[in-house]
C-alpha cells in the first residue's frame, strides 16, 4: 500500500506506485539514491496549504512569510533529527557535501523562495541549477530537463524539493547530478502530496494513521 520509494499510495500487491515504477523502468541506477518525504501534504491541510501559500504571488506577503517560516523549521527539524538516516540510506559516508534545490518549471522569474529556506537550514555549497527551455517536461525521468551549473563530480548532493506529486522534477534533477559526475544523491521532499478525492487514498490515510503532517520513514531506491 506505501510505495517504497516516495512512501505515497501504491496498488495492493505493487511495491511502488505507477510514477516511480515508471521512473525506475526509464532511469535506474541515475534516480535519487534514497526519497524522503518529511510529511504528507493532503490537499487542503495545513502543510498542502503552507506549501502553497508560501510561493504564491496571490497571497498577502504576511501569510507568504509566515507560511514559508514554518515551511523552514519542519525542514530544519527534520534534518536536525533525520538526516543522519537519510545520508545512511543514500550511502552517503560523511553526509551530503552540497546542495542542490530542484528548479521550478513554471518560468517563476529571480531566485525561488525555496532556495533561501534552504541555505538558511544548511551550511552547504549551493549547486545552481536551471531548466532547459527547449526541452519539454513530459511524464516521467528526463535528465536533460535539467542544467547543472557548478562542478559536482564525486559530489554527494542533498536535493530539496517543496512538494513531491509524481516526483519526475526531483528525479530528473536526480539523474542531471548523477550524469554531471555526483556520487550519490539523496531528495528531501517537504510534503509528499496526497489527494484525498482519490479513491486509492482512502485506505492510504487510513493505514497511515495521519490527518496531514507525519514523519515518514526514510525509503531507498535499492529497497
């Protein structure tokens, strides 16, 4: 029912969903090395809500602010007391050794938000990262999606994502690293999205026991 890599709702009997299975089956060994969503972001809780107030244009700049503040300290909590496990299932000896935020295919202009709440959490190299306009983001892995704009061989990267749905932004950026040279790559989601209007969603909640926001277990791709 939890989907080993993304820990999102999978069919009885399947260890992934369909997007991670479908991603498996077109990258392999260039996906992220383990997935780690520090939360569930069922459409319209607290954490979906705060993750999309936080970057939105249309909301106050008060509530954008504080949206994005809380935003920071679940990041920085869970790193504080998970991340030791993450780096561990990712196969990273030391921990990550740069940092890398998965770019937002939306032609937002400057710099993402999500960036400064990164940089805030971590004392780590920033890898700049940009989108390829001329290639189209289709479903699934496609590592081209993605320029690496600093040197990463032998790199072990902690990508952070805002919100994983079918998680093809983060593993394409994944596979951009792994093809750039990066050793190992690990990806913090903030909230594993989960729609409730789903028919497989209602047993998914059910078994996971949460209204919106809960720890999850730290899952590997070699799982």
């Amino acid at each position: 029912m939890f989907c080993r890599t993304c820990r999102g709702p999978a069919r009885a009997g399947f260890a992934r969903c369909y997007q991670c299975e479908l991603a498996l089956s077109q990258a392999g060994g260039l996906l992220a090395d383990t997935v780690a969503p520090i939360g569930y972001a069922v459409r319209g809780g607290p954490l979906a809500e705060d993750l999309r107030r936080y970057k939105s244009d249309r909301v106050a700049a008060a509530a954008a602010a504080a949206a994005a503040a809380r935003l920071c300290e679940l990041l920085g909590a869970f790193l504080a007391s998970r991340g030791h496990s993450v780096w561990a299932a990712a196969g990273m000896t030391a921990g990550p050794t740069a940092v890398a935020v998965v770019p937002s295919g939306q032609g937002r202009p400057g710099t993402h938000p999500l960036v400064g709440m990164v940089l805030s959490c971590v004392a780590l190299p920033l890898v700049r990262l940009s989108i390829a306009p001329e290639e189209i983001h289709a479903r699934g892995v496609n590592p081209c999606w993605v320029r690496v704009g600093d040197p990463v061989a032998g790199s072990d990267v902690l990508v952070v994502d805002d919100t994983w749905v079918s998680g093809g932004s983060a593993q394409s950026t994944a596979a951009a690293l792994k093809l750039a040279g990066a050793r190992r790559v690990a990806v913090v989601a903030l909230g594993r999205h989960v729609n409730p209007a789903d028919p497989r969603s209602t047993a998914f909640l059910a078994a996971a026991g949460l209204g919106d926001v809960a720890l999850s277990p730290v899952s590997s791709i070699r799982a």
